[in-house]
C-alpha cells in the first residue's frame, strides 16, 4: 500500500503485547533506564541491517549519508527523540514488529515477568526492549521511512490497547529521510531525561560500546557524539598511541563483544573476562559468531 492512498487505521494490539505494555505502564520496575539502551540497540542494530543490506544494493544508501543513532531532547515540549538513519521499516513491518510478539516463550516470558519485582533484565534477555519505552512515555510517535522507500509512515500509540497507523505526514516525512524517529512524550516521573548530562550518562554506562555515532542534540540543533566506541581512532582517547601486538588484539575482541552485546541488547558473558589468559583463536571465532 502506498502512503498516498493510505487512510488512517486504528489497530488492536496481539492480546501478549497488550499483556506487556499494561505490566510496563504500571510497572513498579525501578530500572526504567533501560529504556534508553533497548532503542539505541534496536537503532544499532537498524544501522547493522542497512549496512549489510546495501552491499548487494548500494542506492539504499541515498537519501541520508551516514549511519548516525540521535537523541533530541526537547524540554518545552517534554519529548525525547531517539532516530537513526538505518533501515528504517515499512507499513507492513510496523505492523508486525510494533503490534506483536512473535517469539516462542512469550506466556511464560509474561508470567516471570508479573512476578519478578526487576523485570529490566527479563526485559533485555527476552527481547521485548521496544515496550520498554511505555516505563517512562506516556505516548509513542515512531516515524519511519523503510530505506529505498517513497513513502514514510507515522505509528502512534499510548500504550492501551492499540495503535494507530498512518502515513506520515509531508512534514513528519522530511524529518525522516531514512530509517526512524521515535518521539517519547515523557511521563512527569521520567523528565529527568530531558536532561543532556543525564542522557550522556545512560549512554556512557549501556551504550558506550555501540559501533555507530551516538549524537546527542543540543538545543541550538547542534550534535554532539557522546560514545566512545565509534568515534575515529584519532580522536578516541583509546587509540592515540601505536597499537601493540596485544593492544590490536585488545580491540578486535572488544569489537567483537560490542557486536555481541548490540545485537543481544544486553552484555554477554565473554571469553576474555580473565585478564591473565590469552583466549584462543576458537574462542574468539566463538565470541564472533555470538
Ligand atoms: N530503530 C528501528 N529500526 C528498524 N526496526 C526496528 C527499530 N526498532 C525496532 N525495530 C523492529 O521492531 C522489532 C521489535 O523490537 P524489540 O521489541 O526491541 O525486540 P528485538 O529487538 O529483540 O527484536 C525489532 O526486531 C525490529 O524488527
Ligand atoms: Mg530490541
């Protein structure tokens, strides 16, 4: 279907999303940062799938330059934006990742849930980390244009018991060349962050590691990168002296466990957490098909 015949729709939401999202709105989880690092690694992980997409087909490319995760927090406004310019989704693919849980599990996933008192770590190992978002936004916006696409389109949902669909509109559109724009509109509880030095501190403590350019927006409209990981070996404040043998190794490993870690939303155990033994080609061929 394309965005100018679409009309607008209203959605009921897969009964295990519903399920989800009323624990998430009522949660009493005090880890509601989590928040943060579960859109980021989705966003990672969106940056991952075009990058790899475009190797057969390098015009999926066109439209935004680089591969970039943002953080826009508005405090007039009350919002926080979290976009990135990899994959984006589709209508078809907004319906079915955004309205449902495909995963096998999922009931007893919920019942652990209901009954742990910290779900942000069953949150992250189940993942589920989208929902997430409903611990501290009262209302979802996601605006999102599948690269290669014409058409973008704008989700929209509270959190209830459904979702509304509808193509973007010309100005939502051009904010989104590619990929996707996740507008927050915080609960009262959650303004802290709209806070820059608290946004760079979540980013610092989840989402160092995350190989993309994490670019926080000031209100002036300037960005400002605020992971380490990504940023070029010139001014990375880890590499400025010649790598050793062992520094090189150092830094593949620690690549390999980002990755790792992006595409799981969370850490993983890790063959080289003993400092003194060097693991052995196996074992990083095993942390990188991890
Ligand atoms: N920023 C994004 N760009 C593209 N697709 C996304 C993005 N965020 C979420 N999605 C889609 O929504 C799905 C659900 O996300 P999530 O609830 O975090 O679970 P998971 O990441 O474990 O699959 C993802 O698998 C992905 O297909
Ligand atoms: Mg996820």
């Amino acid at each position: 279907m394309d965005a100018a015949s679409a009309p607008a729709e209203t959605h009921v939401f897969q009964a295990e999303v519903a399920e989800l999202l009323n624990l998430m709105v009522h949660s009493v989880y005090s880890e509601t940062d989590i928040f943060l690092r579960e859109l980021i690694s989705n966003a990672s992980d969106a940056c991952d799938k075009l990058r790899y997409e475009a190797i057969a087909r390098p015009e999926l490319l066109a439209g935004a330059d680089k591969l970039v995760i943002r953080l826009v927090p508005d405090k007039a406004a009350g919002t926080l934006i979290v976009a990135d310019t990899g994959i984006g989704m589709d209508r078809q693919e907004l319906l079915d990742n955004l309205g449902t849980i495909a995963r096998s599990g999922t009931k007893a996933f919920l019942k652990s849930l209901a009954e742990a008192k910290e779900g942000a770590s069953l949150i992250g190992q189940f993942g589920v980390g989208f929902y997430s978002a409903f611990m501290v936004a009262d209302r979802i916006e996601v605006t999102s244009r599948r690269a290669g696409s014409a058409d973008a389109w704008l989700w929209t949902s509270s959190g209830g018991a459904g979702f509304e669909l509808a193509p973007a509109s010309e100005e939502q559109a051009k904010r989104v060349p590619r990929g996707i724009e996740v507008r927050l509109h915080l609960k009262e509880d959650a303004k802290r962050y709209l806070e820059p030095f608290e946004l760079e501190r979540l980013v610092r403590t989840y989402s160092d590691h995350i190989l993309f350019p994490i670019e926080l927006v000031d209100d002036k409209g300037e960005a400002r990168q605020v992971n380490a990981s990504a940023r070029s070996p010139r001014s990375s404040r880890r590499t400025t002296r010649r790598p050793t043998a062992r520094s090189s190794w150092l830094s593949t490993s620690r690549r390999s466990r980002s990755i790792t870690r992006s595409r799981a939303g969370s850490p993983m155990p890790c063959c080289c957490s003993c400092p003194r033994r060097r693991p052995s080609i196996l074992a990083i061929r095993t942390v990188r098909a991890g």
